[in-house]
C-alpha cells in the first residue's frame, strides 16, 4: 500500500506516517475543520474484505468512543477510505514505549509508568471491555509524559446479544510475547487475560528481556503456555521480593491464580511506584504442580485450530506442530536421542485456599536480611554435620524402559556427594551448552516439583532449588550412579506434618516462598512472638520437636544474630527450614 503522506481523507490532512503493524497504518493528521493534529489508523487492504471484520471493526469504534479516561487515548472519529476502514484517535506526541525498550528500568520508575495503565484497564474491564493486545507499542506517551492506553482494536464488549455472532469462532488475537495462556489456546478470555499481559510488559521493564522468546509465534505460545516463569530476580538480584511476587501473581499461568480484580494489581504498582511497604493486595502466592500433559494439548484441539486458521502467516508452522501436540510427541529434548513429552511444570499458585504458611510466615523484615546472605559454595565446616544416613528406598521405573529411580513427585532430595555437583537447566536437554540456569553443589536441598522425563536412559526431575529458589531441570540417574538422595521424613505427631530435622541438625530458612519465620517464646501460635529470621537465616536446632496448631516446632537458635525461640518447621503442604547436609 502507498502513503498516504500529503493526501487528504475527508477533512483530515495526512502529515507524515507514524508506525506500521500488521494490521494497520498510523499516520499523524491534521483535522481542517478544527485545526487540531490527530491520528489516523488506517487498516491494510485484505481485511477490509470481511463481513466479519467490518462489524467488529464499527463495533469497536463505538466502543472506544464511549470510552472516558485521563489515561486511554480517545477515538474521536471513524470511516471508509476506498473501502479501507480508519480511526481518528487523539494524537500522543511522546511516542510509544516500545521506542524505549531497551536497558532494564528501575523497578520504581517502571512501575510508576504502569500503574496508570493498569487503572486504564480497570476502568474498561469495569465497562465489560477486554483490550486483549496489551504491549508496549499500545502504550503511549501524552505531551506532559503520561502514559496512555490505546489500540482496542481488538477488544470484545462482553455482550452476548452484540457479540455472539462475532466471537463463535473464538478466534485468539493478540500479540504471543504478551499472550496470556489461555488466548493463546483459543479459550475464554477474561479482564485477567490482560492482567497477564501487562505483567509481561512490568518483567520486560524490569529485567530488560521477555518472559519467553523462541523464533516462531508458535514456539512462544507453547512456552507460555507449558514453561516455568523463570523468577525476575535472577536477572535483576537486587530486585526486592515484594516486587517479584507481584510479577509472579500476575503472570501465573492459569487465570485463577493471578490478581482476582485490575484495582488489586494497580494498587500495588502504585504502592511500588511510591517505595511503600506491603502485602500483595489479596492473597500472597506459593509454589505448587501445574500438571500440563500431552492429553491436556490433544484436548484443546478444537480451540487451536481457529486460531492457526487466522494466522495465514504461521499457517504452515501451525499445522505442523498442531499435528505433533495431538499425536502427543511435542518434545523436550533430553540427553541423547529418545526424549519424552513434558508431564507437569510447576507455576505459582495465589488461590485464597492455598496459604496455609501466611500464619507463620510473611513478608515483614525480609529485604534487609536478604541483602546480606551470601551462600558459601560449600557449606562452613563450623557448622555441625548433618546424619544423611537413610534406608535404601526401593527402586522403581517411572518410565518404562529407562533407568530406575529412588524419588517421587513431592519429595526432598540432596545433591550425592559422590557425583559432584548438578547442574540446574531451563530444560531437560542435558547435551545444550546454552540451558543452564546454575549449579546446585553437593549437599544442595532440592524440591521434586513434577514428573520426570527420559533420555538414553538418564532419569532427568524438574525441580526447584531450596536455597535459591531456582526452577528448572537436573538429572537423577543415568542407570548406573544416583546423584540425587532422597532425605528421610518422619512423622512427630500423630496427625502432624512430617520433619525433616533432629536436635542437633543445623538449618536454614527456605529462599522459595521468600518469606521470614516468625520466632516465639513457646511452641505455639498463642506465644508471642519475639523475632524473625529471614530467607537463607543459617539456625541451630536445640530442643523439640513439639506439635502445636498443626505445624512441628523447634527450639533455634540463630547464627545472624543469636535469636533463640521457637518455629514452625513448615506445614503439611510446605518446609521452610531446610536441613544443612555435609558429607560425613
């Protein structure tokens, strides 16, 4: 298509083009009869040629023009050039925020650019609008440096007498970088969809880099909807905790888990933007098991296939993985040759039900005391040696024809001190020279977070690292050496959560929830309490184990700053003090 630069389209004179997608044109305008600059969508010929289309189209005009908001940029006008639907939409001279992309943003700075954005979208999900294409090029800028919500070009008004023709396909639009999982399948959408979507622009401020990137719009989508969400911390260290589980809450995978209201998520932002200290507005997340299996993907067939549909340009990479997901080979590569389908990944669950730890543990004290760990790469020989004696556990194959295994799903192991450290992976490909997240030393405590997956025979567990807090992949077993332990449990208690400590043992307090114990003058949640010890806080143990409220409980005694009290070792879903193991 031509410019349109130097034309006239009624009595709008067309300046200069602005940006170009791959839906439209936007050129800046001058309007003759009012004398004021605008800008002009001009949507590219070939979809003008739509029934279909030119109803959402008019639809969504209207609705944006109802549209009343200091931080939406208004749509002030709508029509036809030679069958070429247009907007005329308020002119924002500071650009996009894409056009600022680059070196990671101070998380203040970028969270005061945001929470504008996030009221925005408060204010449309309140009128029954989804934007559904949340990205920094539909962030703009006013002249006085404001950020600005624009494009809603393809929202939905959530009314079924008006849009019940046009949503039966259920086709997914948006961009797949910022996609929320369940657009990117094709299923129902709701206001969390874009709760999803601004939390990928917040981490890309942040960090400086995309959640999940691959070099097809496919190949992302499959990421978000199936990878580990790697924590924003790791690339930005300083990063306070509070700000990571605000990321974590909004890019949960499924929709149930994430911000339950736009206002919570904006509120927060602007808590950050303000360097205040707080709670996560609703509930406060915890690591839990997504189960994401090859039926699961056969399942949402009927979903995908519209959307494959509509994107002409990714037809063919489409169909193609298409088939592999339902014939149920979409593989991970593991080491050698025969790798397997992906069972389960964990995510981070903030469902109300799932907080059990929030009586005993929180978020108060922990950034100063953070701040200052620093982990020895192998532990102080000052420290007591751990008993890591334990009975031989029976072996089984979790999967057939490949090598046995000691652990299961849910259990605590240790890296043996007799194959050297493990390196931790983004995947279960243990011949990539690029996957490595970090290295788990021996003696490392580590959480089975899912199934494991099999490769020439080695026995590779996704896992999540208690001391860093590190999600990924390591291997257990090629057949022959076993380089993860399982830790003994027992049960203190009858009806009790089980231990993993004894009088004695020296611990530490879990990095993942990345939250302080509270410590008390009594085994007990009637007890005062009388201090904290926060994430990585190395503690002997003295006396107990008692039962108490449902939680085992431990005399302690801290090597910070010698607090000693009584803890909660954990619950009956979590551990929060990890036992330090050495070898003998």
């Amino acid at each position: 298509m031509a410019s349109l630069a130097g034309q006239s389209i009624g009595h709008y004179r067309v300046i200069k083009e602005l940006g170009k997608g791959g839906m439209a044109i936007v050129y800046k305008a001058l309007d003759t009869r009012l004398e004021r600059e605008v800008a002009l969508k001009v949507i590219l010929p070939g979809r003008e040629q739509s029934g279909n289309f030119q109803k959402r189209f008019a639809l969504e005009a209207k609705t944006q023009a109802r549209l009343n908001h200091a931080n939406i940029v208004k749509v002030l006008d709508f029509g036809e050039l030679d069958d070429m639907p247009f907007l005329v939409m308020e002119y924002q001279p500071g650009g996009t925020l894409k056009e600022r992309l680059g070196a990671p943003l101070q998380w203040r700075e970028a969270a005061g650019l945001l929470a504008p954005i996030a009221s925005a979208l408060e204010y449309i999900h309140l009128q029954g609008t989804i934007h559904r294409d949340v990205k920094p090029a539909n962030i703009l800028f006013s002249q006085s440096g404001n950020s600005m919500l624009s494009d809603f070009g393809i929202t939905k008004i959530l009314d079924a007498e008006e849009t019940e023709e046009l949503t039966a396909t259920g086709i997914g639009i948006g961009t797949p970088e910022y996609m929320a999982p369940e657009q990117g399948q094709g299923l129902d959408v709701d206001f969390r969809s874009d709760i999803y979507s601004l939390g990928v622009v917040f981490y890309e401020l942040v960090t400086g880099r995309k959640p999940f990137s691959a070099d097809t719009p496919m190949m992302i989508l499959h990421k978000q909807i199936t990878d580990p969400l790697i924590p924003p911390r790791q690339f930005v260290p300083q990063l306070p905790l509070e700000v990571e589980q605000v990321l974590m809450k909004a890019l949960a995978k499924k929709p149930e888990n994430r911000y339950q209201a736009t206002a919570d998520f904006a509120t927060d932002l602007q808590r950050i933007a303000k360097g205040e200290e707080f709670l996560l507005c609703g509930e406060t997340t915890e690591l839990v098991t997504e189960e994401v299996t090859v039926d699961d993907w056969a399942s949402r067939k009927k979903s995908w296939t519209p959307w494959l549909l509509s994107g002409a340009g990714i037809l063919g990479m489409g169909i193609i993985l298409l088939a592999v997901v339902i014939g149920g080979i979409f593989l991970l590569k593991g080491k050698g040759g025969n790798p397997s389908s992906p069972l389960s990944l964990p995510y981070f669950d903030s469902s109300p039900t799932s907080v059990p730890w929030a009586q005993e543990q929180d978020f108060a004290g922990i950034q100063a005391t953070t701040e200052s760990i620093q982990f020895p790469t192998i532990f102080n020989p000052t420290i007591p040696q751990q008993n890591t004696s334990t009975p031989s556990p029976n072996l089984y194959y979790p999967i057939p024809d490949c090598a046995a295994s000691r652990i299961h799903l849910g259990d605590s192991v240790f890296v043996s001190f007799e194959g050297g450290d493990n390196a931790i992976r983004s995947s279960s490909d243990l011949h990539s020279s690029t996957n490595k997240i970090e290295i788990a030393v021996t003696g490392d405590v580590l959480t089975i977070t899912g199934n494991p997956q099999c490769s020439y025979n080695w026995i590779v567990w996704p896992i999540m690292s208690t001391k860093t807090g590190a999600i990924g992949w390591t291997p257990e077993s090629d057949g022959k050496s076993f380089w993860l332990v399982p830790i003994t449990t027992w049960q203190v208690c009858s009806g009790s959560p089980r231990s993993r400590l004894h009088v004695g043992n020296t611990a530490f307090v879990g990095m993942f929830p990345a939250l302080s114990n509270k410590v008390r003058n009594g085994a007990g949640t009637s007890y005062s309490e009388i201090g904290r010890i926060g994430p990585g806080e190395y503690i002997a143990i003295e006396e107990g184990p008692s039962c108490a409220d449902g939680y085992v409980w431990w005399k302690i005694l801290s090597q910070n700053n010698g607090l000693t009290g009584w803890t909660a070792e954990g619950d009956s879903s979590n551990f929060w003090l990890v036992p330090v193991i050495q070898r003998h």
